[in-house]
C-alpha cells in the first residue's frame, strides 16, 4: 500500500471513529458540550490545506513517478510518498508545510543535477517531464504559503521601500545644491528636510504622509507664485522632489487598504484550482482563467501579489522560444576566404615598386559576455603576399613579402537595431630581400661590391620598408571593411524590420518579450510570444549545445499560441487544406518554400480517403511536449460520406515519436486515443466512430523518414551542411540540436 493510500486509509479510520464519539456525547446531552458545540467556530485550515488540489496531480503522482525504473526505482518510489504528504497529510500546520516544500526542493536539486549529467541520459526525458512538472507546483505552493503568511504591514513597508527611496535620493541631491544658493539653509527648513529625513530612515508609511503632502504643496506653484519664485520652485531638484513625494503619498494611500484574509484565501484556491485545469487541457478558456484569477491576486494581497508574480513569471509568463548558438558554428556560418590578386604599383622610399599581390581574408565572429543585447566583434583575419621589383637609379631590389593582418569591428544589436563601431587593424609585416641587382651587376670584383652595398643599404631600410607596407596594408583594408560592415548592417536591418518584423505583425506572431545575450561561447535569444489572455513558457529545458552547432527549445504555449493565431476553430478542412495552410504560413513567414510533407519514403498510400475535420469553435488543436513525445489533441468531428451521418466532435490523441537514423529523421506516430465530448447512448456506437476516426487519422499521419541535413548555400561558395543530431520532448519543451 502506498503512503498516500495508508494517509487515506487513516483519514477514513478516524472519521469513523469521531462519527462514534460524536453520538455517544449526544446522547448524554450534557449542557457544557452544548455550549461548547454552540459557541465553537469551525477551525480555519492551516496554509495550503484547501488551496492544494485534494487530489494529487498526474504529472507527479506515484504512477507518474513509477516511470523511473532500475536504480531511480526506490528514489522515484520515495519522492512520490514525499509529495503525497504535501497534498494529502493531515494535521500539518504552517512550518511543517514550509519543512515539506523544502524537503520536495531538495529532490528537485537532485533532479536537477543528475539532468545536467551525461551518465544519466537514457532516463532523461522521463526525469525531465518530472522535473518540470514538480518545480512549477512546489514553486506556486510555495508562493501561495508566502502570501497567505504575510504580515500586512511587513509587506506595505517592503512596497514603499523603493518610492521611499526615491524621495530620500531626490532630498539629498535638493541639499546639496541648495547648500551652494545663498539662504538655502532656510529652504531646506521650509521643505522639512530633516523632519523628512526622519521620516524616511524610520521607515514610516502613512504615519509620513501628511508631512509629505504638506510639503508636496508648499513646492507647487500657484497662480499667485511670483516669476522669479516660480523658476525656482520649477528647478530639476525641486520638481524631482515632488514627482517622488507625489509617488510615495499615492501608493501609501493604497497599501494601507485593508486585506480580507478569507477573500485573499479563495482567490488562491481560484488561481491554483485554474493552473491545474491548464495543466491538463492546455485551453485558451482554462489559461484565461489563470490570467484572471492572477490579476485579481494582483490587486487583493498585501504585497500586490509580488510573490506570486515571481513563481507566474518563471513558469508561465515565461520565454516560450529559446535559441543557443556556439560562437565555433556562428563563425563558420559566416566565415568563408576570400582571395583577391592584383598588381602593385607604388613608390617607396625613392623606388618605383612594381609587381603583384595576392590577398586572403577570412571573417569570424569573436562573442564578448554581454547580458543585455548582443555583443561581438567581425574578425577579419588576413594574408598579403606580394613579389615586387623595386627599382632606382642605384639598384633593382626584388622583395618578397607576407603580412600578416587582423581587422576587429564591434557590433552590438539592442533587440531592435544592429550596430557597428569603429573597426581596427593591426598589421605583422614581413619584407624578405629575394635578390638586388645594380648596373656594375656581373662586373668582375666590382659588381659583387655593387651588390653587397645595395644589400646592405636594403638591410638598413628594412624597418622603414615594412613600416611604409604596414601603413599600406592598414589604409587598404580599414576603409574596406568599415564600408563593408556598415553597408551590411543597414541591409540587416531593413531586412529585420521590413521582412522578419513585418510578417510577424502581420501574422500576430510579434514577440512580447526579448531577450538577447552572449557570452564567450555561444549566442543566447530568448522570445515570448504570449497575448494578455495566454500563458506562456517557463525554465528553459536542460539541453547541450553541439560545439560546431545551435540549438532551438519551442515550447508547447509557442506551438499553441501560434496554432490559434491561424484560426482553425469553427471550419472545416481535410488533412492536406490543414497541412497546406500551416506549410504556407511557414513558408510566408521564413519567406522561403518548405514542404513539410515532403519524405524519403512513407506508409502506403494513395489510395486512402482522406480526413475532413470538423472542427468546434476553440481548441481544435492543442500539443503536449512530454515523456519523449510530441501529443498532438485533436478536438474535431469527422466528415463522412454523402448519405452517413457525419461523426460528431471527439477527443483525439496522436503521440508522434521523433528519432535520428544515419541521415534520416524518423517520425512516427503510436497508438491514437479516441474518446467522445458527449457519449453516445449506445456505447457500440461510439466503438464503431473511434474505429473510423483512428483509420482515418492513422492514414492523415503515416510514419515518415526526412532528410535530416539541410544545405545554407545562399550567397556561399562552399554550402554549409547542417543536420539536426537530436530531438527532444520533454518538460512542455521541444529541444532540436543541430550541427
């Protein structure tokens, strides 16, 4: 028998039990248990007892839990206990909640850990979708017992802090300048400044109020306010006083509200009971829902429900599209040697140089740590190889030269702009003598003289030589690549506005929040596409970036936020119109063709009649991301034909299952779920429509085998072949790596 079973059990015992004391005292009927009975007030439940689901969620249950096997078997086994003793125990109080809360924390830093190490991977996905699963509930319960264990006044001083802050920040900046005015002791005395000082460094909140008020209105200007005190009382100092008393005296005015604790508690209960719903249907009405119940809290609790807003937004106001690319594959994305020959003509310390050059280049990228944008420098590293003749009156002097260079331009990118700096060059140069010839060359002892002076007048003006060579390299290469550089940017950000940005307003496809960041390795972009009446994503997935590679984290609310924006609900369609209308509004997006339902090969077909969907007027698809498989919900009737009474709308699930074979990427779907919105009376009815429905399905989505490589070829000598080397499902996220 379980824990939670044994809890239960013991649960039933004692009621039986108390429901036999409870007649036996009745029956004596004494007049002090009447009063007692009378008088008594039903016990309040203790912290999350009534705001935590009685039932224990499926995601973290013992059977949920029962998925680790071999040597996670009794730990899987132990955590699911500790977790039924935060659901269902009895007669745990405040502290023991909270000694609960943190013993489930410790075993998610196991989770944790063992998730980021290579030995473990084969249970990974399992261990992952338990992770995910478990964190966001322990972080809301946790969140939860915080705010219904706040002390009022304790949370309205921790709200005042910051706007507190700001009038003791624009006090002291108004002293110091007035400390410099003549008479400016007697103003600091007429705004109260050391009263208010007081004030301040006490803490106080609407104790403050009416001196802040008082002074609020002494430093703003009537119609009876002189000129000359008018400019003064208009100065940036004063006026930033009174912006921050302003802000301190409204906001006290809201903290000092009082708290219904019995409401506060219900709205809990309504905000929890609400993420549960979403959790298992995935609906926009059910995440509506959460949105509501969340923006009630908000104005409800005594902390403006701050702790709360903080486990919402790690889970479910989250970043829903993650990407991570290595610096090694950004540069090789980029990088590509260019060679360019050409002749020499020049002058040179009194010498008419004449030859030709041959010129390599290649452009890297080279990430600098950045936490809020892009940052990194275009590296142009080179070669100049040159054979020349100088010539003079003296002497013919033959050179060889290698120079070595390097050009670094930095670029940065904000979230909406690229931009480039300066660049800079440095410059290694080599000059190498290959031969000097003058008019007493082969002369019998004076020629050989002749050549060694001209040797050794070369020897002397090597340095200036190779200074004036530098000096050319630089003045070569430094105006190109800043115009190169430049003229790129400005095409990117054209493009980004006018092709990327464009198409996704057009589509409601506009993220709602960015993040961009980069460290020495690799590139960060984190996106969020989320309305005001959907959720979003929560921690990113535990993933490895391929060294040479990216990798791409979807999450199921990006899938399905995006799957609303192209308003399937309420039509009618076959599964090519469906495909057909997803695969165009890809293509219009990237604005490059892709045919998704091109394969290497498939199940048979051809022959099969195709499905037509009905579909109802929300929800008609939703995706589920877990356990190693992408679940697709499918809320629809079937058309049938002319003649038969159409199916009506029915529960759909389809588990599609994705693994990398040699150079193929196999999809496959497993056993599909059929289950009625509304039974039918005969229940032999309804297994003759889920037979028709899974035929039909099952022939909409045979098994397919994909080219797992891609080819970048535009604008490229040499294409760049990319593969995707892993996919995985799990924890509500969808993790393609590619290298």
């Amino acid at each position: 028998m379980t824990e939670r079973h044994l809890f239960q059990a013991t649960f039933k015992s004692k009621r039986r039990w108390l429901a036999l004391c409870g007649t036996s005292v009745l029956a004596l009927g004494t007049t002090l248990v009447s009063w007692a009975l009378d008088d008594a007030k039903p016990a309040q439940p203790a912290g999350l007892r009534g705001v935590l689901p009685a039932e224990i969620p499926a995601a973290v249950n013992d059977e949920a839990f029962g998925a680790l096997d071999g040597n996670w078997k009794e730990w899987g086994e132990t955590t699911a206990a500790e977790v039924a003793k935060l659901y269902s125990a009895e007669g745990l109080d405040v502290a023991a909640q909270r000694q609960q809360l943190e013993v489930l924390k410790r075993k998610l830093l196991t989770m944790e850990t063992s998730l980021k190490d290579a030995r473990y991977r084969s249970i990974h996905e399992s261990l992952g979708s338990l992770y995910a699963a478990l964190n966001r509930r322990v972080t809301i319960a946790e969140a939860v017992l915080d705010t219904l264990t706040l002390d009022p006044q304790q949370a309205a001083s921790e709200r005042l802090d910051g706007p507190r802050q700001e009038v003791a920040k624009s006090l002291k900046e108004l002293e110091t300048e007035l400390n410099t005015v003549k008479n400016g002791q007697a103003w600091l005395s007429y705004v109260r400044s050391a009263e208010i000082t007081k004030l301040v460094s006490d803490k106080k909140g609407s104790e403050a109020v009416p001196v802040l008020k008082a002074v609020h209105q002494k430093l703003l200007p009537s119609e009876a306010t002189s000129p000359e005190l008018r400019t003064f009382l208009d100065g940036a100092k004063f006026v930033a006083l009174r912006q921050s008393l302003d802000n301190f005296t409204t906001l006290a005015a809201t903290v000092d509200q009082p708290i219904n604790p019995e409401k506060l508690r219900a709205e809990l209960v309504t905000l929890v009971s609400s993420v549960e719903k979403f959790e298992q249907s995935q609906s926009t009405t059910d995440a509506a829902a959460v949105r509501k119940s969340f923006e009630t809290i908000r104005k409800s609790s005594p902390d403006q429900g701050n702790r709360i807003a903080a486990a919402m937004a790690t889970h479910y106001f989250n970043f829903n599209l993650r990407v991570v690319a290595s610096e090694k594959f950004l540069s090789k994305l980029i990088g590509e040697s260019t060679t360019k020959q050409g002749p020499v003509r020049d002058q040179v310390l009194g010498a008419n140089v004449s030859g030709n050059q041959t010129t390599t280049v290649k452009v890297g990228i080279d990430l600098k740590p950045n936490n809020n944008g892009i940052r990194l420098n275009l590296v142009l590293d080179g070669v100049a190889q040159s054979n020349t003749v100088g010539v003079t009156s003296e002497a013919n002097v033959y050179t060889s030269g290698h120079h070595v260079f390097k050009a670094s331009k930095p670029v940065t990118f904000d979230g909406d702009k690229f931009a480039a700096g300066a660049a800079e060059v440095s410059v290694w140069p080599s000059n190498t003598t290959t031969g000097v010839s003058t008019k007493y060359s082969g002369m019998f002892l004076f020629g050989g003289i002749a050549d060694s002076i001209a040797r050794d007048e070369v020897a002397k003006r090597r340095g200036q030589s190779e200074a004036i060579a530098a000096d050319r390299v630089r003045s070569k290469v430094l105006p190109e690549f800043n115009q190169d550089v430049d003229s790129k940017i400005g095409d990117l950000n054209k493009d980004l506005e006018e092709k990327v940005n464009a198409k996704l307003r057009e589509k409601d496809l506009m993220p709602s929040a960015t993040n961009y960041r980069t460290t020495e390795d690799d590139l960060r972009a984190n996106l969020r596409l989320m309305a005001d009446r959907e959720l979003a994503g929560g921690d990113g997935p535990f993933v490895t970036v391929p060294s040479t590679g990216f990798v791409v984290a979807l999450h199921e609310s990006l899938l399905n936020n995006s799957l609303d924006r192209l308003k399937f609900a309420g039509r009618t369609m076959t599964d090519k119109e469906l495909a057909g209308e997803i695969e165009k509004s890809f293509s219009d997006l990237l604005g490059r063709p892709i045919n998704a339902t091109q394969k290497i090969e498939s199940a048979a077909e051809g022959t099969k009649e195709p499905a037509t969907f009905i579909f109802p007027d929300k929800d008609p698809i939703r995706i589920r991301l877990n356990n190693g498989q992408l679940t697709l919900a499918i809320r629809a009737g079937l058309k049938q034909k002319a003649g038969e009474d159409d199916i009506p709308t029915q529960e759909i699930t389809v588990p599609l299952m994705f693994r990398v074979e040699g150079t193929e990427l196999v999809i496959e779907s497993g056993d599909i779920g059929v289950a009625p919105v509304d039974p039918p009376a005969n229940a032999a009815i309804q297994i003759t429509r889920g037979s028709v429905v899974r035929t039909k399905v099952k022939n909409a989505l045979p098994t397919r085998k994909f080219d797992r490589f891609i080819s970048i070829d535009k604008n490229r000598q040499t294409p760049i072949q990319l593969g995707v080397a892993q996919v995985k499902a799990t924890g509500g996220w969808l993790s393609l790596a590619f290298e």
